[in-house]
C-alpha cells in the first residue's frame, strides 16, 4: 500500500461540485471573466478516469457532492444576504440544467447528495455517512479550489478529519487571481494547515493493477 493512504479502509473520495454550473461553458459569464477551460481540462484529462481506478483499486467509498438549484428558494439567508448587498458577488442561477452533473456518472455504489452552501460538510447526510463508515480521511477532488473546496476542507479539519489533496484533481476559474490563489492553497496553505497535497498518480503507487 503506498504511504499516501495511511488508512485506506477509512478512506473516502469526496467528488465536489463537477456540475454544469462550475463546469459547462453554457454556465459561463465571459463578460465578468468567469470561464471554465481549465476545470473542463481537469475533468476530462484526469478526474474522471481517476474515480474509476479509485473505485477499482481502493475502495467504493466514493462521494459525489452535487448541489441543490443555487436560488433564492433553496440557498441560506446569509448568501442572499451576501449577494444582495454585494453585487459584484451576485451568482444566483435558474433551476434544472445548472446542478447537473458535467459529464460524471455516480456508480450505484456512489454516495450521491446535494448541499446549498460552499461547505459539504453542512450537510447532516454527508456527516451520517463518514460516521456510519468510520471514514477519518478524505481524498479531496473538485472545484473551485478557491471557493467550496477550500471551505470544506476547512471545515472537516476542525471537525477531526485528515485531508489528501490531489493537486491535479482540484480546479478553480480561469480568473489570473483565482489562479494565483489556487496556487497559493496547494504550495503552501493546504500542506501547512490542512493535509497532504500530492499528484494524483502517488493515490495509486504500489496498487497491483
């Protein structure tokens, strides 16, 4: 087993956020600079192979995280309170195509849920699940690196959880700044304070095939 996985029978991947919201290009607002090359990149070079091999040579405890529509009528009154009074934040969306998943397909053996804010970890489902399961680490993947990955991993930590997060898995907007910060979070922040940052390919070294 490598010595990336220390607990790999307590492990689960946590899939965040592949949706056509933080994904397709018919979710996009170049007029504000919000494109998704590099997300798409990501997804279809790596990720998806990845959750297949995980599922294959680790475990099937594989969560895909996906979101409930992001309106008024389903998100906290703090982010419409957040988006009402700073328009530059303003990403409220329209119900159905949006919170599709892009281009994933949950296996039966998938734990599938939604949440409605940046944190997974707001959702009781998600936390039933680790604890049903003994999971005390996590395999981290998804998007924005920036935003609802950097939010959830900070909130498991505090709630005891380790965090493996796979440089080449995680993604944010094609923003220079969210870049910029993106890079700040995997060279330096994310192994500091949070877990253990590694290129997906060392998830799978010395797995017999």
């Amino acid at each position: 087993m490598s010595g990336v996985l220390k607990n790999p029978e307590h492990t689960a991947l946590l899939v965040i956020d592949i949706v056509n919201a933080c994904c397709h290009e018919d979710c996009e607002d170049s007029s504000i600079g919000i494109t998704f090359e590099k997300i798409r990149e990501m997804v279809n070079g790596r990720l998806l192979s990845f959750i297949d091999d995980y599922r294959r040579r680790i475990n099937k405890n594989v969560i895909i995280m996906g979101l409930e529509p992001w309106t008024r009528d389903y998100l906290p009154q703090n982010i419409i309170r957040l988006y009402d009074e700073n328009p530059e934040a303003a990403n409220f969306g329209e119900e159905g195509f949006e919170e599709e998943f892009y281009r994933i397909m949950p296996a039966d053996t998938d734990f599938v849920v939604k949440k409605n804010t940046y944190d997974c970890f707001a959702s009781s489902e998600l936390s039933g699940y680790l604890e049903q399961r003994g999971i005390t680490d996590l395999v981290v993947c998804g998007v924005f690196t920036d935003g609802c990955v950097l939010s959830t991993i900070a909130s498991g930590f505090s709630k005891g959880y380790n965090f493996i997060i796979p440089r080449d898995l995680v993604e944010a907007t094609d923003l220079p700044i969210c870049q910029d910060m993106q890079k700040i979070l995997l060279d330096y922040t994310f192994p500091i304070q949070y877990g253990k940052v590694v290129d997906s390919g060392e998830i799978f070294a010395g797995e017999d095939e």
